[in-house]
C-alpha cells in the first residue's frame, strides 16, 4: 500500500516536472521571437542568434563571433549587427575594422535601425572610416525615423498642486508648442527633433528647420550642428554652405560643410 501510494506521488512529481519543462521550452519559443525585426530567418537560426547574443551579453566574443559565422548566410540584419559588435571586441586591426564597417552598412541597408545608429557613430569618431560627422548625422536621423515607426504613443504626466495627472501625446505636444513659442529653448529643440526623426508625427523637415532655427537663435549648441547640417544639405530649405559653415562653426564641433553628405 505505501509503495503504491509513494509511486502514485512520484508519478505526479515526475509529470508535473515534464510539464514545467514543455511550460518553459514554450515560453523561451516565444520571447525568442517577440519584437524581431521582420526576417526570413528559420527557427533553428534564430535560436542560434540568441545563444550568440548571450555570449556576447557575457563577454565571450570568441563564441558569439564562432555562432555568428555559421548563420551568417541567411543575411538577417540582427545577425549582421551583433557580428559588427562582435568583431569590434576583438583585437583591433585594418581587417577588422573594415568588416566592421562593412556588415553595419549592409544591415542598414536593410533598414535595421541599431546598425543605422551604429554606423552614424562610427562616421561621427572616424571609427573604421574617414571622419564625417555630417554623414554621422545623417545615419543617426535615419535610423531613428525607422526606429520610431514601430514605437507606441508614451504617456506623459503632469504635476499641478501636488496633483499629478496623466495626459495624452495630443496634449503633451500641444503644451510643448506653447512652452517653444515662448522662447523655451528644450521645448524648441524636443519640436524640432519630433518633426525630424518623426517622433509620433509625420516627418515634417520644414517644421524641423524652423524650430531648429529657433532654438540655434538661442544659443543651443546642438541645435546650431543640426541647423548647419540642415543648409548643408538641403534640408527644409535650400542649399546653402554659407549658411551653413557660420552654424557648424557657432556650434564649436570643427566640422565644415564642403559636400553634401548624403
């Protein structure tokens, strides 16, 4: 009778076991693919990629490179991005740095946005390429216009006599257009970056212009970059390197505009 009972006990351990097991294996299913930028990578290569980020997360680069480089073929841009980063931990030299550069621009291509603003870093401190910081800008913007196509509208709070409520996005913007218009130098900037990157507005590069210029006219330094990339490329308005240089040259970043970096 007690053995009886002792299996009967073992039997439901043993099957509770089995089914936390199948309970986690399902789960881990579908984190590994939640958020995924869309790709035609097969289940196994995706499994392979998150034991690749892993090891990167963990400081084993050898790993993560070694992971990386046998789904390298199927040409997903995350796959892509984490051997650029791979590559970039390991020992510096001409080959690594020019592969770096290399796999970066072709997940940009792709339009993935972490590799975009990976690669406008790299333009911005001449890492693996001749130092641009315009064409740095320009990475930087693209890849946060792709990024902000898939981000919810956030929810924003206000604090009036130690009563804080929420508002909505339509409301924040409304209040933030009120604070620019009166010469609030952060609320102008915080515009101008909405309409350019397309924050949850439509890209509106005139918009952007105008409140960069706003906010360049009173003394924001990265405001003034932005305005004298904007004349040196045309953007929002016309071409005009005169223009330009005088902001560039305001903003104290040593940067010239002698071509549109585009």
């Amino acid at each position: 009778m007690f053995f009886y009972q002792y299996k009967q006990k073992f039997n439901s351990i043993f099957l509770c076991f089995l089914f936390s097991i199948f309970f986690v294996a399902l789960l881990s299913g579908c984190i590994v693919n939640q958020n995924r930028f869309p790709s035609t990578i097969n289940q196994e290569a995706i499994i392979v990629l998150e034991r690749a980020k892993g090891a990167f997360y963990s400081q084993n680069y050898s790993l993560s490179y070694a992971l990386l480089e046998k789904i390298l073929e199927s040409g997903d841009p995350e796959v892509l991005y984490f051997l650029a980063l791979t590559i970039r931990q390991l020992p510096s030299s001409a080959s690594h740095k020019k592969r770096f550069i290399t796999l970066l621009e072709d997940a940009s291509s792709k339009k993935y946005p972490p590799a975009m603003w990976e690669l406008g870093q790299a333009y911005s401190t001449g890492y693996g390429v001749v130092k641009d910081v315009l064409l740095g800008i320009h990475w930087e913007d693209a890849s946060s216009r792709e990024g902000n196509k898939k981000l919810k509208a956030p929810t924003y709070y206000v604090t009036n006599n130690a009563v804080t409520t929420e508002i909505s996005f339509s409301k924040h913007l409304m209040s933030l257009r009120d604070k620019a218009i009166n010469s609030d130098v952060s609320a102008q900037l915080a515009l101008a970056k909405y309409y350019n990157e397309g924050f949850h507005v439509p890209v509106n590069q005139d918009k952007a212009f105008y409140w960069y210029k706003k906010s360049a006219l009173n003394s924001s330094l990265s405001a003034m970059l932005k305005l004298g990339y904007f004349y040196c490329n045309g953007i929002g308005t016309e071409v005009n390197k005169t223009k330009a240089n005088y902001w560039l040259v305001k903003s104290k970043r040593q940067v010239i505009c002698s071509k549109t970096n585009k």
